[in-house]
C-alpha cells in the first residue's frame, strides 16, 4: 500500500506543477469516464428497480378478481 502512495503522492505532485489549463486537460478526461460510467450503472440500477415495480404492479392485478 505504501508504495501505491508513494505513487499517488509523484502523480499529485506532477499535476499540481502543471499550468491550469495542461491540468484541465489531463484531469477533465479522467472525470467525465468516472460520470459517464456512475450514470450508466445508475441508469441501468433505476431502470432495472423500475421495471421490477413494473412487474410487482402488474403480477397483483392479475392475481385480484375483476
């Protein structure tokens, strides 16, 4: 673990040297791949949670007389 840190305290280091706008450009990447891929896991979570209300809805009118 320690070396994983060391590691991460070189990189920080060597971005925080780098102007704003060099920054930007090697972070913004970075960001939106981690929030394209959070929505997609919770676009596939939500869908997959609505769809079983879906079916909870639909398996109880089918189950009460009419």
């Amino acid at each position: 673990m320690a070396a994983i840190l060391n590691w991460w305290d070189g990189v920080e280091l060597w971005l925080t040297g780098l102007p704003f706008g060099v920054q930007t450009a090697v972070v913004m990447p970075v960001v939106l791949a981690l929030a394209y891929g959070i929505a997609v896991v919770l676009d596939g979570a939500l869908g997959w949670g609505i769809a079983g209300l879906h079916r909870l809805r639909h398996a109880g009118d089918e189950a009460a007389p009419e």
